[in-house]
C-alpha cells in the first residue's frame, strides 16, 4: 500500500488552509505526533474515543478532525485527566497522529463548510461575512421550502425562529455555533441566516430584529469541509482518506 509523509500532509494542509493568518481557539494542524509514515488517514467532525476505535479498526495512523483539542480543554499543568487523558491514551497506544483544522476550515473560500454549504443550497454570489457568507437565492423562495431542502440536503431536522419574511431571497451561512451573528446577518442584509445553534440569550433578540434563524446543527453544518478536505489529501498523496460518521443532533 502507497505511503506518504506525515509532515509533508500537515504541511499541504496548513499552506493550502492558510492556517498562520487565522487566529484560532486552538492549534490547527498537527496535534498529537504518531508515526510518520502514512498509508491510511480516517476522518471526521469531532475528536472522540468512537473516532479514534473507528481508525483502529481501519489501521489509520492519522486522524483528520474538525473539532480537536481546544485550549480549554487542555488542564492546567502537569494534569491530563477525565476524557482527554483517556482520548490521549488510546491516540498514543497506537502510534495516531491527530491533525485538526478549526476556524481555516470553517472560512475556506474554495473547499470550506461555509462556502460548500452556500453551493449545497444554490446560494448566488456568495461575498465573505465573518467566516461564513451572504448570498442570494436564484428567486424568492418561501421559507417553507428552503426549509425542506436544508433537511433533505443534510437529513437532519432543523430548529427555526421564523421571525422574517416568509418568502426569503438573502441568506448568510456560518455553521456551527454562530447564532450570536444573527445581527451581523441582519445588517449585511439577510432575510435569513443558517446557522448550527440557537442559544437561547438571542430568541428574543433574533424575533426583535426580524429575521429568520434556522438552526441546522452543529455536526450536520460543518461535516463537508473534512470530507472535502480528505478527498484533496487522497488525490495528492494516493493514501485512501475515509469519513466516518459519528452523527450528533447539536
């Protein structure tokens, strides 16, 4: 089986996500060292124990995350305790190298969750809001149906504050936990935004400023970037890269 450098990986990964000019609530790239040579790399959304068996199971030596190790949390020191000591233990058992990439893929023009969201739902001329976009849909379309095509294109149930027009035109996308932008959207002039959370400080702000929240989740906004990601990593260093679904409501 075809092998390549762990080192040449993360560093196609870091160039081509222009991760230096991104500040970040952790370190993107590699995270925890294992071998350095790879044949296999799984992938996913989220850095869990079930992620890591799953790699195992397919004699992964890398892991490929969205969602890593987070400054918060790491303990203060010498500790590594709870549910990162046992992540860790069982990374480092098996040789593992654990690559993440946060906020770079979120933003990504070209193969990020945002953009790749935008084409997933035909949203026009997306121009960058944040680290998501604003686009426009081809016509006015009722909030009903752009409903039904974010829960057939992700197969999931959406939440929704239906506070703005009925018939939507203008949508901002930025996935995760980014409904605390919803006033952001509104001034660059959605009638929409998707978003993965709804918290509950901004209902009431969000039905004040009158505009449509539709909570798609968490995990189901932010699984493309990955997925997209592996698949350049599989074309440029002939290694099979796999997504494994670990699904989450939230």
């Amino acid at each position: 089986m075809p092998k390549s450098n762990r080192d040449l990986i993360v560093s196609y990964c870091t160039t081509y996500l222009k991760t230096a000019s991104c500040q970040d609530y952790c370190r993107n790239g590699l995270q925890v060292e294992g071998q350095a040579e790879i044949s296999r790399i799984v992938s996913g959304v989220s850095f869990s124990l079930e992620l890591i068996r799953a790699a195992i199971r397919r004699k992964a030596e890398m892991l490929l995350v969205h969602h890593g190790i987070f400054r918060d949390d790491i303990p203060p020191p010498p500790a590594f305790e709870g549910v990162l000591k046992e992540r860790l233990k069982l990374l480092l058992q098996h040789d593992i190298n654990l690559c993440g990439f946060h906020l770079p893929l979120d933003a990504h023009p070209v193969i990020g969750n945002n953009i790749s969201l935008c084409k997933l739902f035909s949203i026009r001329q997306p121009k960058p809001l944040d680290i998501g976009f604003i686009g426009e849909l081809e016509e006015p379309k009722p909030l009903s149906k752009f409903i039904d095509l974010v829960e057939r294109k992700l197969d999931t149930q959406v939440k929704v504050i239906p506070a703005g027009p009925s018939k939507i035109k203008r949508v901002a996308v930025i996935s995760g936990g980014a409904s605390n932008y919803f006033s952001a959207a509104a001034r660059a002039g959605a009638d929409t935004f998707l978003c993965g959370d709804i918290r509950e400080s901004v209902v009431r702000a969000v039905e004040e400023v009158g505009i449509n929240l539709i909570n798609a989740g968490h995990y189901n906004t932010e699984r493309l970037g990955v997925q997209n990601l592996g698949k350049l990593i599989s074309k440029k260093f002939r290694i099979p890269v796999e997504f494994v679904e670990v699904p989450c409501d939230v």
